[in-house]
C-alpha cells in the first residue's frame, strides 16, 4: 500500500472516481505515513486521524451513493496551522495559542471540507508565519525531508515537508513574503502564491494583512491547480477578497505550451549573491522554455532594491497591531506576573505576552511598534508604501514587455538548521525575490528547477504574473515541469532520501 | 462614591472678568443600526452581557471585518445635516491601545481622512436683552465612523473604577456598535455664555439626530456621549468675539468626559471655567489631562494624564476596502434630510400661534419635538405646550435631567398627553382632575384613561346629582339667590364654589353656574 502516497492527488482523484482506491485507504495510508516518517521530520502539530478517517469513510459512502462530487473529494490534505480549524487546535506555532480550538472555521477550511477533503492535520510554521526556516516555531523545528540537518524553508515548511516527505498529497500555506514559494524552493515541491485578494484570508491568523495570502502547496504543477480552485472565490466575509472569477488555472495547467510566450528574466533577481548551482538549474530552464518555443527578454525592476527594507517596516508594522489582540484577555495563554499577589489587567497582559510570544514575534512587534510611532511614521511606513508604489510601477513596466516574470525562487538551497539563527539579516535577504510580489500583490509559483550540483539540494524556479492572470503561473509551470521530468526521468522527489529508515527524532 | 472637592474653585463671574473661554466638544453617537458596524451582530440594548458577539467582534484570531453600509449611510446623513464636505474616497485606520474591553486592542476608526468634515451648526441662545434669541455658529471640524468598544464593570472597590476593584467584568455586546464621533472646530467668542451655548449645541445636535432618525439619542443610556475639552486665555476686552481676543493664544486644555446630560454639558464647562480660573489666578499652571465628570456632585475630578506621549499609533485599516460613496448617491442621500431645524423652528411657531416668549420657553425645555408629536395626536398647541411646560417639566428639573430624557424614565408619550387633553375637551375631566391625572401618569400608575378609572375621577355627567345641589345651595342661600335674581350675576361665584364643595369637586363648574343661572331667572 505504501505506493499510494506516492499518487499524485489528480491519480488519486482518478483512482477514488473509478473505484480502484476509497477514500479510507487513501487517507490510513497518509496516516501510516506519517507515523513512519513524522517522528524524523516533524512536519505536524497535530494529526487528525480520527476525524480524517471519519471524513474519508462519509465521502465513500456518499459516492457509493452514485452522488455527485468534487473532484478532489476524498483526497487528503494537510492544513497549516495558520488556518482556523473548529474541532482542532490552531496554535500558529506558537504557545500563545496553545492548545486553542477555534469556534469556527477559516473560509478555505470550510471550502476544503465543502469539496470532501479529509483533513489529516495542522502542519508546522514558524511562530506566527515570521521566519523562513520554521525554526521559530514554539514547538520543535520541522526537518527537510532532503536532508534531515536543513531547514524546510518558512513559514510554512510543515506544509512543504509533509507533501515532500509524502505525508499527504496535498497543503495549504500562507504566503507574506514568500512563506509558501521558498518552502517549495527547498523542499523540491510546488507552491503557488495567488493574486491578493483571489483567496478569502477570513480566518487567517493575520501577519500582515496586506500582504498575506493563502495558496495551495503540492508535488505538481497540476495538483497545485486543483487545489488552487478549491481554495480560491469571493468571500463576502474578508472585504479583500476580489470579487471576480477565478482564473481557470486547471484549464491552464493542461493546456501546458508556452510557444510566442514572452519570458521576462528579472535583471535584478539573478546572478550576484545567488548560490552557483542555483542560478545554473534556473538558466537551463530558461533555455527550456526556449525550447518550447518561448521568447525570453530581459527586464528591469530597479525598485526591487528596496523591497526588502519596505517590506521589513509593513510587515512588523501590521504584524505589531494585528498581534496585539493576544492579551490573555479572551483566549490563549495567561499567566501572571512573578511576585504580584493581584495583578492589574495590564500587568497580566505584559507578563502574558512575554511568555507567550518568541524572540522572532518579539523581535518584529518591536520594530513596528516604533515604526507607526509619531514622529517616525512619515519616515517608516510612509516612505514604505511609496516603494510599494514604485515597486507596482516597476512590475506594471515589466509586464508590459512580458508575460510572466521569471526568477530562481531563493538565492540559496536549504541552509543548515542555527546557520542564520543569529543574523536576522541574513535570513531576511534570502526573501530579496519573494517579496516583490506581495507588495505589489501578483501572483507568483515556485516549482523545482532541479538540484544544485554543489549541494545536491533542490533549487527553486519562480515564475510571477500580472494580478488576476494566474492562469499563466500553470501553463508556464506546467509546460516547464513536463520538459524537466522528461530530462530527470521522473519526480525530483524520487531522488529525496528513503525516511522510513531516519533513526533521527526531532530535537536530537 | 467618594470624590472629594480637592479643587480650589473660582466664582464663575470672577472668572470671567479675566478669562476668555475657548470649548471643544466632542460628541459620540451611536448608530441605530440592527446590525454592528462590521459584523453581523444584533444591536439591541440591555441583551444579557456577551449574546450579541461573533468571531469578529470579539476579536478572534483570523476574523474580518466588512462595514456596514447602512452605518456609512448614516455617517453620511449626518455629515451632510451638519453642513459637511463628503469625502468622495477615505478611509479606516486603527487606533492602537491596549485596554481589555477593545478586543483587538485596536479601534477601527478613521484618522486624517474622515467621511465627514468642515461643516456647521447654528444654534440658538436666549439673548441676553431677554427677547427672541440670538444664533451662534459652532463650526464642525469633521464626523467620522467608528466602532464602539465593549464595557467593563469593575467589581470591588469604591470607586467603581478600574483602580481597586477586585475584578473586571467585561461586556462585548457593545463592541463593534457603529459610533460617529463628532467634533467641532474651537469654540470662541462665546465668552461667558459658553455654558449655555455648549448645552443648546448639544440639544441641537441631539434634535438633529433625532430628526435624521439615525440614533435614539439617549444621553442616559450612553447612545449620545459628550466630552468636553476646555481652556482659558486672557480676557482681551469686553468683545469676545474681538480681533484683539481671538488673537490671544489659547491656554493648555483639559478633557472632560463622562458628561452624559445636557445639564451636565453646561456644568462641566462651567466648572472648569472656574477651576481654571483659580489654578491660573493663584499663579499655577493647568495640566494637559483628562477629567471625570461627577453627575451628583457637579464637580470634575482628575483622571489619566494625557500627555504628548501618548501615542495611538493611527495607520490605514488594511483588513478593509477605502469608502468611495459616489456623487450620485450622496445627492441621493441629500434629498432625504429633514428641514434644517432653525427653519423648522420659525415654521413650528408660526403654525403653533406662539409668541416669541412662549416659544423660547419651549426651546429652552427642549420640548418642540414632544409639543409637535403630541399635536399630531390630536392636541391644540396650546393644551400641548401647557401640559408639557407644566408638571413633567418641573418634574424633569427638580431631577436635574432634561425633559426628554425624563418623559422616556417615566414612560409619559405625548399620545398620553393628547389623550388627557381630550378627556378635558369631551368633558369627562375638569382642569383640575386632568392634573391629578397627569401626576398619577408620572408616579408609573398608568397611561391618563387607566388613572382616571383607578383614582375615580370622572365629572358627574348625570345632571340630576348637580341639579339637586344646585337646588339645596340655593335654598341654603336665599340671600344671595336674592341678589343675583336682581340681576347681580358676579354672587353666582359664591354658590358655584357651594355646589362643587357638594359634588366634591367632580362637577363642571361651567354647567354648575349655567344651571344656577337658569334657575335664578338671570340667565
Ligand atoms: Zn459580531
């Protein structure tokens, strides 16, 4: 049975359709999975067994029925744990929300659960989606299932782990500056970032509400795409949400031909400070799409050059106020003050917040708090929405020669776990060709490139497209991702590491 | 409650003879919306405490806010009453502070781009020659959208503050109730009846409101909240309204809240005015804080300092779109306001036949829309305005409260009003019983016909029981009969005042004095 983690969801939706596979098989072998293997990687907070294997056995049954169904019913999935869950925890990562279940469900979850997916469980992130190596998660690092010493990218590498490493078909992930791309990248897994606003963020625990958006994690171009319009539509409940179809990005992912396509090479986003081997895969699958019959440009975004520090002042900017609901009031954690016998409310909220909260989320509370005071606020997020602007306008010009834009998605492969605890700097440049896009608010995928020779880690190719044409991002990814297998000869991840074998637990 | 009057106070007259007064008020409104104002929780007052929540008000991780369209409608309506510029695009920003009764520790409200702004309200003052009235513009700096927060009830302690209470409760069935919060530009030129002109601006906004039919305006239950900033500066010359004195600059202000009655608007202004006055004439400086108002005592205490720090960190609501209401729909909204008041006002008195002195008196107990409903329901304006300027009136003074506010406390309608008067019209009760009546109706006994029945007044209709009073107190007064047979018809007093003394007073004393007439041959 162990064969069928390896199905791709679209198989596996074929399989459940035809009666070859139930819904309960399918979902006991994730589970099985994931108690091989989880112990090694540490990609879930929480599994659902129970309620997974219930939803799974209603879904048989409804199709034994002859009822008609969702394409995807009876396909299971991992959900982050950003993502309000009722009947699970929602922790984010961090001991603030230990133990938390939400009273409702998040839009997405419902729209999951409406289509017939068993939901496995809540997967790892750094704490509150800060970070790009899950190390600031409040509850023990997730491991790269190519290398069980590396990070799987952040936030969201419990959700690119547990696709990568098998456990389950399919992930949701929130992407702020890159939190479902760089995991991807790294883990050698698909993961597309939509048009802001294309999914509802209601029940999001919110980093930064201009930026964050939540998109679907997978193996493949094409289960990306299924998940993708699932997940995607007007909400009336997130005022954000675009009102407006959705793209079709399944239709987009099958069509798979880019000839008379124009490729923008962003003159920015390559060469210097990008790993060697990196930039290697993702020039060759340039040259892939040349091959395909694509037309390559180069392009210039000269504000990009700025994106980081503009981004680093409204991400903790938004993050400080969105956060500070957090105060032992209402839910979460409460502790009181050392020493006080009759704490003041806000004696209880301070002490609260300081036990429940990461240096990372302390970190970031910090700099926006200071960043929105007056007198620095022209200074702050004032000169940083200019450079929102003039990072749109840049994308606005580029599209204007291009189709879609294209990058490698992180300068680097996964680095080791502690390498870059020390220097946030250093962990923040390595979002430099993430980010744009959730300032300007397109659309944008990572998919593999292959693996860098120096390292034998994947590499990450991103390929970003104007707001609402996300039906690019598929028939790019899908016409790039067809070439590529044909040259490996199969999945990228048949070549990742056998974990049934790790004898490593998590914090060893 | 235990505030102590720590405060050297000045003689407002004194005060004024070196101080000129500049005011600011701040004035917020809840909405009468079914709905909150970005969630879909009910609104309804006095709900037993946390019904009326969701994910959204109370701030769970991951809800979102949407507006509520009917509250931007309102905002607009109210903006544009006042005179206001609409704002064709603005928008929401967070006002970050922690306090446990706000769940997100943030209020959604707006900042530098209100929905409302740069408008007016004239309202209207006694003059000072004591005949007609005389108009003061108070300029409004803007209007804008809000949420309410939740309410907390400090348990313990003496002072039913949050300092020594053994416990909070808190309260969100208020969180997320639509507010417009309403502020005027500087108040000068009042000079010593700021009191008074910040008491009619309060009303005349709170008629407005009423008029508009946004919000039930009810100062007691906290729909309609007042703060009250206020500072002095020297006094320039006996004008006022000088160049000389608006060009003084203006002192350190203190804000003074919880002032949650008209009479308590004009008594704040007017204590500050004199506790001001003292602290500047003994040589002290004021301090830039806010105050609490003290309702029973009438006496403000200091409350938080509120200094320069104090930092609420504004920016842009990114969880919501901007407000973009198009021209075409402010216009719109435009054609559904009611007739400016002061326009409403000389109409009202030329239809009602008062005098200027009658209708002063009616503004100044705040009764215009009580008298014009209650004429509505059938009562001349005259056997309107003396019901109401009457009992319920002295009534409503002697509690320190306005009219309205009372009339609502004791449940008194003006269709009860109109039926009282039409009791008396029909004969069924004489001025006197209509009275007692309407004292019954205030003591909670029930509405004028039930109190009527229950205490037993009625006018004998049956002529019979008069007709033999009439006849004993003339056979009891042969004198007197005497004379008015000749024709002196003035004695005629003398017997009615007899024959109401048999019928206990439950007589027409005009039928009484008709009958003895007839009987006397003098009629
Ligand atoms: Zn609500």
């Amino acid at each position: 049975m162990s064969d069928i983690t390896r199905l791709s969801a679209a198989d596996l939706a074929s399989s459940l359709a035809s009666g070859e596979l139930t819904s309960l098989e399918v979902t006991q072998a994730h589970l099985d999975r994931t108690e091989a293997v989880d112990g090694a990687v540490h990609a879930y907070l929480h599994v659902a067994g129970e309620s997974a294997l219930s939803a799974a056995r209603e879904i048989d049954g409804r199709r034994a029925k002859g009822e008609s169904l969702h394409r995807l019913a009876g396909v299971p999935i991992a959900v982050k744990d950003v993502m309000t869950t009722t009947g699970m925890p929602t922790t984010c990562g961090s001991k603030m929300l230990q133990g938390w279940v939400p009273p409702y469900d998040a839009t997405v979850v419902s729209r999951l659960k409406a289509a017939g997916l068993p939901i496995l469980g809540k997967t790892n992130m750094d704490e509150f989606a800060m970070g790009s190596s899950t190390e600031h998660s409040a509850y023990g690092n997730t491991a790269n299932p190519w290398d069980l010493d590396r990070i799987p990218g952040g936030s969201g590498g419990g959700s690119s782990a547990v696709v990568a490493s098998f456990q389950a078909p399919l992930a949701t992930g929130t992407d702020t500056g890159g939190s479902i791309r760089q995991p991807a990248a790294v883990t050698g897994s698909v993961g597309v970032k939509p048009t802001y606003g294309g999914v509802s963020r209601y029940g999001l625990v919110a980093l930064a509400s201009s930026l964050d958006q939540a998109g679907p994690c997978a193996r493949t171009v094409m289960d990306t795409a299924l998940l993708h319009e699932v997940m995607a539509g007007h909400d009336p409940m997130d005022s954000t949400s675009i009102d407006a179809p959705v793209p079709d990005v399944v239709a987009a992912a099958e069509r798979a031909d880019v000839a008379g396509m124009r490729i923008g090479v962003v003159r920015e986003l390559t060469g210097e400070g990008f790993q060697p081997g990196v930039q290697t895969r993702f020039d060759e699958a340039v040259q892939h799409l040349v091959d395909a019959g694509a037309e390559v440009v180069e392009v210039s975004c000269p504000s990009f050059e700025y994106a980081l520090a503009a981004y680093y002042l409204i991400l903790p900017s938004e993050a400080s106020s969105n956060l500070a609901r957090f105060d032992a009031m209402r839910y979460g954690l409460r502790v009181g003050p050392d020493g006080v016998a009759a704490p003041s409310a806000e004696q209880v909220m301070a002490a609260s917040r300081d036990a429940g909260f990461g240096d990372e989320v302390k970190r970031r509370i910090i700099l926006g708090t200071y960043a929105l005071s007056s007198g620095y606020y022209d200074a702050y997020y004032g000169s940083a929405q200019k450079v929102r602007r003039l990072i749109a306008d840049d994308f606005a010009a580029a599209f204007g020669q291009a189709d879609v834009l294209v990058s490698p998605t992180a300068p680097t492969t996964a680095f080791r776990f502690g390498e870059k605890t020390d220097d946030p700097m250093a962990m923040y440049r390595g979002d430099i060709a993430t980010i744009p896009a959730n300032l300007a608010g397109i659309p944008g995928m990572s998919l593999p490139s292959g693996l860098a020779d120096e390292d034998g880690l994947p590499a990450g190719f991103q390929i970003l497209a104007p707001a609402m044409a996300d039906d690019r991002l598929y028939t790019v990814g899908a016409a790039l991702e067809q070439r590529l297998l044909e040259k490996w000869g199969g999945p990228l991840l048949d070549r990742a590491p056998d974990l049934t074998t790790a004898r490593q637990t998590e914090g060893a | 409650m235990t505030t102590t009057r720590d405060d050297a106070v000045l003689g407002y007259d004194e005060a004024l003879a070196q101080f000129d007064p500049v005011m600011g008020l701040e004035v917020h409104v809840e909405l009468g919306t079914a709905t909150k104002m970005f969630c879909g929780c009910a609104t309804t007052f006095g709900a037993e405490p946390n019904t009326q929540v969701c994910p959204v008000c109370l701030g769970l991780p991951g809800a979102l806010p949407v507006v509520n369209a009917k509250g931007v409608e309102s905002a607009i309506r109210i903006g544009l009453a006042l005179n206001c510029q609409i704002a064709d695009w603005c928008r929401f920003a967070r006002k970050n502070y922690f306090y446990p009764d706000m769940p997100k520790n943030f209020q959604t409200s707006q900042y530098d781009e209100p929905i409302a702004f740069d408008g007016y309200l004239d309202v209207e003052i006694p003059a000072e020659s004591g005949e007609g009235t005389e108009t003061y513009r108070v300029e409004i700096e803007r209007a804008h959208m809000e949420e309410d927060t939740g309410k907390s009830l400090h348990v313990g302690g003496s002072t039913g503050r949050i300092q020594g209470a053994e416990f909070s409760l808190v309260d969100y069935n208020r969180a997320g109730i639509p507010l417009i919060e309403i502020v005027t530009k500087p108040l000068v030129g009042a000079g010593h009846r700021a009191p008074e002109v910040a008491k009619a601006y309060v009303s005349a906004l709170r008629d407005l409101l009423r008029a508009l039919d946004v919000s039930d305006v009810k100062m007691e239950q906290g729909s309609m909240r007042c703060d009250v900033n206020l500072s002095l500066r020297p006094k320039a010359g006996e004008d006022p309204t000088s160049d000389a004195q608006l060009a003084v600059p203006m002192g350190t202000r203190t804000e003074t809240k919880n002032v949650n009655s008209l009479r308590s608007v004009e008594g704040a202004v007017r204590f500050e005015v004199c506790r001001h006055a003292a602290v500047l004439t003994s040589g002290g400086s004021i301090l830039q804080e806010t105050r609490h108002w003290h309702e029973d005592t009438g006496i403000t205490t200091s409350g938080r300092e509120k200094s320069d720090a104090e930092d609420y960190r504004y920016f842009p609501e990114p969880d919501l779109v901007p407000v973009a209401p198009d021209a075409a729909w402010v216009e719109e909204l435009r054609a559904t306001l009611p007739e400016p008041p002061a326009q409403r006002r000389k109409r009202l008195q030329g239809e009602w036949g008062y005098s200027d002195l009658e209708m002063r008196d009616v503004l100044n107990a705040g009764a215009v829309e009580l008298i014009e409903e209650t004429v509505a329901a059938g009562a001349t304006p005259q056997a309107a305005r003396k019901w109401w300027l009457g009992e319920p009136a002295r009534r409503a003074n002697t509690q320190a409260t306005d009219l309205v506010t009372y009339a609502d406390q004791v449940g008194l309608t003006p269709s009860q009003v109109a039926e009282l008067e039409s009791m008396v019209v029909a004969g069924r009760l004489n001025d006197k019983m209509a009275r007692q009546v309407l004292e019954g109706v205030l003591d909670g006994e029930g509405g004028p016909t039930q109190v009527a029945d229950a205490r037993g007044l009625e006018l004998v209709q049956d002529d019979s029981a008069l007709e033999g009073a009439v006849e004993k107190v003339i056979a009891d007064n042969p004198d007197i009969a005497e004379k008015i047979r000749g024709g002196k018809v003035q004695a005629a007093g003398a017997l009615i005042g007899q024959v109401m003394k048999e019928m206990k007073g439950q007589a027409d004393a005009g039928k009484a004095r008709e009958m003895i007439l007839a009987k006397l041959g003098a009629a």
